[in-house]
C-alpha cells in the first residue's frame, strides 16, 4: 500500500475562496469524509511518522511511501501496523491518540501522510508545531476526548469500510448512527472555513504594515525596508532613537 | 492572560496586524535556515514566481547531513551532496548570507546563531527546526515553524501565530557538584510532561536558572519544545550582555551595544508581570538525571529506580512498556551500571565550548573503556577552533575520543554518524526516540556532557559524582 493517492481518497464539501485577485484560489475546507485508520498509541513522534533518513531530498515528493516505514517493517518483514493492512487501504481519515506528532518541525510528516492519502488526522492531542504544518498543507487536526477517540478506534478496527465524516465548521466527527462532540482550534477552524490556511497572499497582503513594523525595530537594518515604498525619506534616515521611541504603536504612520 | 511578560512585550511590538482568522501577523527579525527544511520553501517561491522579501535577515548554513569525518567534496553521500548544492545555489539566487564550511564560521544552526552575535535579546527568531528555541536564551521569541512557513517568512518576512499562554518555571536553590542545566530540563520535562507545555511558552527564572551561564540556559531553552512548548526564554541579565559584548555583532561597536542595550532592558519581565500558570522546581534537590525509555520525559535521577509502568497514570502506561522492553530494562532496577556500547558528545543541546570544557575536565587523565565507541562533534567550527587552542582536542583524543568536524551528526544519524544494531548510546542529544541516532534497534540514554564522559569512561551509565571523588581521592 503505497503511493501517492491523496487526491482521489477522500471526499467532502470543498471549493474555492473569494481571496486576493493576486493570490492563486485557495480551498475551502468545511467537512470531510472517508474510510478510517486507527494509529493507536501515544507520543508518536515525528521520527516515527517519517524517519529522518528520508529528510535526505529536496523535494516532499514519494514521501507517502515512507510514511512510519520503521513501524511498517522489521527486519525487511512487513509488520501488521495498520498502513500495511489491506483493510485500510484507501482511508483517508487517520485516528490517533494523545500527544501526536510530538518532537521535530518536519513538515515531511504530515507531508507523508498527505501524500499517503490522509485528508484529516482525528486524536486526543496534537503537538503544536505538527499540527501547525498540518494546517498549511489544508489538513485538519480535530481532537475529541481520550474515550470518544478509543470508541471511534475500535469501531474502524472492526467496520473499516465505515464512513467518518469530520466536520470543521460544526466540529463534530460522524460516523454510523454516532456523532461525535469534537473540538477543532477557532482559528484553524476559521483558516479553513474560509480558506485561509495557506497563508502566503494574506501576509503578502500587508506589504506596507510590514515594513512599518519592522522600521519601528530598533534592531532591523535592512536595505529592503530602507528601499521600501513608504520609507520616510526614502529610509530610516540618521534618527534611530526617535524611531525606537516610536515603537510598535506608532506604526500606523508608515502606512 | 498574561501581562507585563517578555513574550507579551515582544510580541507587541513584531505585530504587524491582527488576521482575520484570529491569527497574529508576526514580523520575524531573524530568519535562520538550514538545508534540510528550506530547499522545498525555495521551490514553493518559484512555484509562485515569489523573490524572497529581506534576504538581509536571513542566514544559512548547513548541519544536519555535513559529514564529520571527511567533508571533502562532493561529499561520499549522493543524496547529501545533492541537498549541499542546493543550499549553495539557493542562497547565491537569493543573496542570502551563508556560513559554508570554507568561511571556518559554518555549525549547528542553534550554535552559530548565538556564537555571531545574530541571536540577540527581545528578537523574534524563527527556523525551519524546532530546536529554535534555543535562541531563547538571549531573551529572543525563537521558534521552530515547518516548510510552508518558511515559504512565508521568505515571502513576506512574517508568520501567522496564535498568541501563547506564558509558564513561569521558577528553579529554587542552588544546583550541586556534578548537576547542570541538562539535569534541570530533564527534571523539567519529567514533572511537566512531554505535552505539558502545549499551548504555552516556558519562562525560565529563579535564581539556579541566574546563576547558570549562556551555554546552560542555552541547553535548556533548547529542550523546551520536548516538553512541548514550542519557545522558552530566559530574561537578559549581566551574564546575557558579557556573552553578547564579545560576539561579532558588538566586539568593535560598544555605542551600538549600549543602544541595543536600552531596548533590551526594556522587553524583560515586569517586577509586576501576570503569568497563566507558576510553577516551582527546587533546584537543590536534583541530581543528575538519565532517560530510562523512549521519550524525553522518561527520566530519573541516577540514584532512582525504573519505575513500574503499572505505578503510572493509566495514559502513560503504554508507552513505558514498550519503552522499557526497547531500552532492555526492568521496573526496579536503577540506570547506574547499564551497559554503554557508544557514547556521543555533540547536538544543538550541548556541543558549545563549555560543554566541551566540562566534559574534557572529567575526561583528563583517564581512558575511554576498551568496549566505547566515544567521539566529540563541536557544535560548530568555531568552537571546534577554540577547542583545540585550549588543548581539548588533545584531552579527548589521548583518552580515546574521535574528534570531529561540526555538525548534527550523531542526534539524528542524516550523515554516517549512526548507531548500528541495538547499540546503546550514551548521548548528550535532546531525542531518544526509537530510531533517533540512525539504527531502529539502537537505543539511546540522555544525560548531560559530564555524565557522558562518565559514560564513556566507565562503559556504562555512572553517576559522574562518584567519579570525581576518585579523582580526589
């Protein structure tokens, strides 16, 4: 079971934002859908999800069939970890428990699961920076109680051909006749209703406040903002102490 | 909510806007990147015909797949030669400042940052790794931020972040004979746990946090995000402006060092500053800790016991079976004795000059066990050069060390530093996740620079404590 099958996995209510007439569209991402896969245990740490002899690349492509290689083979023998059983092939929603994603920054990780065909990641707790990179890439990480999670693992362990279906806007998981109360970050909840998650246009938007702020830094020297448009005089000019003084509060006269 | 805090002051003022999503527009004053996290950023950029936004406030170098032994290029690995050429053309494109290995100024991300002088107090520092917290030492916001991050830092200069809450973690008293800022965190991350600072930033006082130097505040900040807070800091005191005095940054500019200065009084912790939560480690009960499993929080103190997986809260128990049949131990026993096949004195943790020091005073005069594999990888080439004009090299070497070039090396096993088999490793790392240090069955102790050479010299795990006591003897 490997490959590059993100696309096709899952389904759910989809499309494409109102942004900036500069930016590329980006998707609009209120409810999601498809087969589970339970990954039980807690503190699965990112050298788990991909180990790091795979950061060896500069690209993220063919990571999914890299994703917990270690966990997935022993010895050159294929282990019964749920990414190698044919059950699950397809799944697009993965369930896990407490402290998930925990250790390294590497995108790589929810890159791999991405690109291995997951489309949300439903668990207990997520570590910060994993489920950060996860937002960008457009993936939801919703976490409900430790014994909804257990429940929901046990129910796709048994009916893997179950549809779950997580809802971002409505922060429920649904599944069979249950739906479940889960909780989605408000403003991850927000990114993706309104299709915000990949944030480079809307930073990019604020052009002008940026250099501002960074003129108010008594510590910035940079020819970018002392060329920028809006630079008072064309720079910072010789009155640093001033523009210290001024600090962030002031900003607002730059822009 | 906090208020009056360093974090709250320095947020305040890299604001750039609040986001309609809830988020905050964050100025980032120092952008460091390295060749594993950034090549993919870069090809977003061009993706996106996007030229990076303030090439001036970002700078590179490379340490995660550099080899330590024969760095002559191209490098003996294809794939590691392939990620260096990228850097290279990468940052030439883009006029970025690069610390190559042949300008001597090239290291861990985490140790050349500090040693220039770029890491400097009241500073939002971000990097394509999550060991950035580091850099919260020096009082700076510093975090880790994934590839797509990157891709909007190059852009834009900024992030998109949510506000934190703030933890004072106050460490009482006074550390003992043998006990540093590695056993601190340790002990940290064992009573917090290692999801304990989720949704917070660590602030780290208290008068054994005062009195420790740079490289040991250094070692701390850097192990907050294995307790899960992705940034912790440390205000800047007198110790802070000696170290940043003799940086390249102020060495030959004493009146830019007083003008920074004011600013960086100014961004630390009111005497009346709200914090969400206090907590308080008593500094002069620890001794020195060494991990018994396979997370950081799996620690205790060298004369504790394993603990029995059925004493712990049921979350927890889990993990620590697994850990415990991995690492070859049993509930009961103590970590004193385990047997110790490699020993790896290096990582953005603790390879800075004075770790090197520490390690080299127990080193003096003795001998690696004839059973160790053992070598030093400096933090960096700078400390690698001050090393040897203090003689280190040859302390280690004569013991029985190999002494290497600078780089990640042995804490993630990106180059041919790797443990093989189920070897068991006596690191001065930050992970001992399975699998961390290159070999699935391999299996790692945490401790500090000293209770390595401990290591090291006697072949397995030894309090350092009673080391010294021979010597004396």
């Amino acid at each position: 079971m490997s490959g590059e099958s993100s696309a096709e996995a899952g389904s759910g209510t989809r499309g494409d934002a109102d942004t900036d007439p500069d930016s590329e569209p980006v998707e609009i991402i209120e409810e999601t859908s498809g087969t589970g896969i339970p990954v039980r245990g807690n503190d699965i740490d990112t050298d788990q999800i991909i180990p790091a002899r795979y950061l060896k690349a500069i690209t993220f492509d063919g990571l999914g069939e890299y994703a917990f290689y270690d966990q997935r083979f022993r010895n050159g023998e294929a282990t019964d970890h749920p990414f190698n059983d044919d059950r699950f092939r397809g799944a697009s929603i993965l369930v896990v428990n407490a402290n998930f994603g925990c250790g390294s920054s590497r995108e790589h990780a929810p890159q791999a699961l991405a690109r291995w065909g997951i489309d949300a990641v439903v668990g207990e707790s997520f570590a910060e920076i994993f489920a950060g990179n996860c937002l960008a890439l457009g993936m939801p990480t919703v976490t409900a109680n430790e014994e909804e999670i257990r429940q929901l693992q046990d129910h796709v362990s048994e009916f893997p051909d179950t549809e779950i279906s997580v809802d971002v806007a409505a922060e429920t998981v649904s599944y069979g006749e249950r739906t479940v109360e889960a909780n989605v970050d408000t403003a991850q909840r927000t990114a993706l209703v309104e299709g915000v998650w990949d944030t480079t246009a809307l930073l990019k938007s604020n052009r002008e406040t940026i250099h501002g702020t960074a003129r108010s830094l008594p510590y910035v020297e940079s020819a970018s903002i002392e060329s920028a448009p809006g630079a008072p005089d064309g720079g910072r000019g010789g009155n640093t102490d001033t523009e210290t003084e001024a600090g962030a509060t002031d900003r607002a006269g730059y822009d | 909510m906090s208020s009056g805090t360093l974090y709250d002051e320095v947020w305040d003022r890299h604001t750039v806007t609040e986001l309609p999503t809830g988020r905050t527009q964050l100025f980032v004053g120092l952008h460091l990147i390295h060749e594993v996290t950034s090549p993919q950023a870069f090809g977003m950029l061009a993706e996106r015909d996007i030229e990076v936004a303030y090439p001036e406030l970002t700078h590179a170098t490379v340490d995660h797949i550099v080899p330590t032994a024969d760095q002559s290029r191209p490098y003996g690995d294809d794939a590691a030669e392939e990620m260096m050429a990228e850097l290279e053309a990468n940052v030439r494109e883009a006029g970025i400042t690069f610390d190559h290995p042949d300008t001597g100024d090239q290291g861990i991300v985490h140790v050349i940052g500090p040693e220039q002088g770029l890491t400097q107090p009241g500073m939002t520092i971000v990097c394509g790794d999550s060991h950035t917290s580091t850099h919260g030492a020096f009082g700076a916001l510093a975090f880790g931020i994934g590839t797509s991050q990157i891709r909007d830092v190059f852009a834009t200069q900024t992030v998109a972040m949510e506000k934190q809450k703030v933890r004072r973690i106050e460490v009482t008293g006074e550390l003992g004979p043998g006990v540093g800022a590695k056993d601190v965190i340790l002990t940290i991350i064992r009573t917090l746990g290692t999801d304990g600072g989720v949704g917070y930033v660590y602030e780290y006082g208290g008068e054994a946090i005062s009195a420790l130097d740079m490289e040991g505040r250094m070692s701390i900040c850097n192990m907050s995000v294995e307790g899960g807070a992705r940034a912790g800091y440390v205000n800047p005191d007198e110790t802070t402006y000696e170290w940043l005095r003799e940086t390249d940054a102020f060495r030959d500019s004493p009146q830019e060092f007083e003008r920074r200065k004011s600013y960086w009084e100014s961004i630390r912790s009111d005497e009346t500053a709200e914090y969400d939560d206090v907590v308080e480690i008593d500094g002069d009960a620890i001794e020195p800790v060494v991990t018994w499993g396979t997370t950081p929080g799996q620690g205790i103190g060298i004369s504790e016991r394993i603990p029995d997986p059925a004493d712990l809260p049921e979350g927890k128990r889990d993990v620590a079976r697994r850990a415990q049949e991995h690492m070859d131990v049993s509930p009961g026993n103590r970590m004193d004795g385990y047997d110790i096949d490699v020993v790896f004195l290096g990582s953005c943790t603790n390879a800075r000059l004075a770790d090197l020091r520490a390690a080299a005073e127990v080193i003096e005069g003795r001998e690696v066990h004839s059973d160790v594999r053992a070598m030093v990888v400096p933090g960096s080439q700078r400390v690698k050069a001050a090393a040897e004009r203090e003689g280190l090299d040859e302390v280690f070497t004569e013991a029985g060390f190999e002494w290497r070039g600078a780089g990640c090396s042995m804490c993630l096993g990106m180059n041919e530093d790797q443990l093989e088999g189920s070897e068991r490793c006596a690191s001065s790392s930050n992970r001992n996740f399975v699998g961390r240090q290159g070999s699935k069955e391999g299996r790692t102790v945490l401790m500090s620079p000293v209770m390595v050479a401990a290591a090291a010299i006697e072949g397995e795990v030894t309090d350092v404590r009673t080391l010294r006591e021979v010597a004396a003897a």
